[in-house]
C-alpha cells in the first residue's frame, strides 16, 4: 500500500478520536429514553435507590460525551449538562402531551403505552425533543447523531434544528422529512411521506429560514410535498395527500390535488 495514503488514513482515525462515540450517544439515549417512559426499559426497578442508581450511571455517559467535546462548547460541560437536567421535566411534559395527541388522533391506538411502546412517531418525536434541546443549548454534532439513530429505526428524519410544537402527532411516520428551520405549530397531525424541505438555495444562504412554517392545528397528508422559508400553512388548513405546495395557503384552506 502507498506510505502516504496510509499515514493520512491513520491520522483521519487519530482526529475522529475527538468526535463523540456514536456507541455512547446511542447508550444515552437508550438509557434516557428508559428513564422517561418504563415501556422502554429492560429492568423493572423495584426501588428507587436502583432507579436513582441507572440515572446517575446514565448522567455519566452524558457528562463523558461533553467532557470530550469542551473545547467546542460555548459554556463547561457542567453546566450544559445541568440545563439539560433541568429541562428534563419540560421534555417529560411535552412529549406525554405528544402521545396523548396521538392516541387521541388515532382510532387504532388503544393506550397510551401502546403509543409509547410501538409507535414510531412518537420515538421520533420522543428523540427530536431532546436532540432539539441540545441543539439549543450549543451541543454541536450529538444532536445530529441522535437524530439519525431514530431515522435509522423509524424512516421517520426529523433534523433537530426544526421547532416543532405541542401535541404533535405522527401518524404511520415511514418517511416523513422535517427540515432544519421548519417550524411547527401546536396540535399539528401529519401522516406517512411528508416533507417539509427547501428550495434549492446557494450554500451561503444555509443560515436563513430554508423551510416552511406550520400554523396551529394544520393536518398534512401522506405524501404531501411543502418546500420553501417563504412558504406558510395557514392556522387550521388541511393539505391533502400527494399535494406539491411552493407558495403561503390562508388559514382555514383546504388543499387537494387532483387530475
């Protein structure tokens, strides 16, 4: 083998030393994710000096992921990590409120622990909520490493930047496409296959609102197609599947594409 290419292939592997573990990240998370919701969790714990003991081992991993990222991070890994601590709770809240919505929205679902357990909206979503918070607490690569831990297992890509609402429901989910700067109302329902994209636009306008806005209570079916920063769903519409929507829709509009 060439000596150069050799040398520079070992000093790639000796620079990815310094990017997260995606193995760690995914051990976090799983851990987390257990921690919020017991339908997701292996263990039954039976006091809570061994529940406190699985947060405080699973807290390490977190610590050790920011530790390893201080020199990129706007504040101390110590003090990221007690932000994100402390918005445990609001991320608890919003995502019981999600998977309320969806067994509220969908006739099939028959508990809310079938939600939580089976339904691939609701772990995408469950996912998003905290890449979404250390994305905004400055975590720079992590957020996007979890997002597609659950792109991987759902088809569903929701990329952390987007700001999505309360009560969101995810019906059926394979496919669907959330952008960076998309934004999402409240009580918003979306079925399989949609994306809300960009435009195509130049690399130095990838600082910019690339994405669509979703008022509040907008339902979006499956396969439906919303590009644009420019482009706004009005509070209350209704976009029919298969529809391609470049342009604002007032609220209360009823969308539906036909031959």
């Amino acid at each position: 083998m060439d000596e150069f290419f050799f040398k520079h292939r070992f000093k790639d592997h000796l620079r990815v030393e310094k990017l997260p573990s995606s193995l760690l990240a995914k051990e976090w998370l799983e851990g987390l994710l257990q921690f919020l919701f017991p339908e997701y969790s292996p263990v039954k714990f039976v006091s809570e000096r061994g529940f406190q003991l699985h947060y405080q081992t699973n807290d390490l991993r977190l610590f050790t992921i920011l530790d390893g990222l201080k020199d990129e991070l706007h504040e101390p890994p110590t003090v990221i990590r007690d932000a994100f601590e402390a918005a445990l709770p609001a991320i608890y809240q919003s995502l019981s409120e999600d998977a309320e919505a969806i067994l509220a929205g969908d006739p099939a679902a028959r508990s809310r622990t079938e939600v939580v357990s089976t339904y691939p909206g609701f772990y995408a979503l469950a996912v998003h909520r905290i890449a979404h918070r250390l994305c905004r607490l400055g975590v720079p690569l992590v957020p996007r490493i979890l997002s597609e831990i659950a792109h991987q297992k759902t088809g569903i890509e929701i990329h952390p930047g987007a700001s999505i609402g309360r009560r969101f429901c995810i019906d059926h989910g394979t496919g669907v496409v959330i952008g960076e700067t998309v934004e999402i109302g409240n009580d918003v329902k979306m079925y399989q296959g949609v994306t809300l994209g960009a435009l195509s636009v130049r690399k130095d306008m990838a600082r910019t609102k690339r994405h669509p806005t979703i008022k509040d209570r907008v339902v979006i079916y499956a396969g439906a197609t919303i590009l644009g920063g420019d482009t706004v769903i009005g509070e209350g519409s209704i976009i029919g599947g298969n529809t391609w929507i470049v342009k604002s829709v007032a609220e209360g509009s009823r969308i539906y594409y036909e031959k």
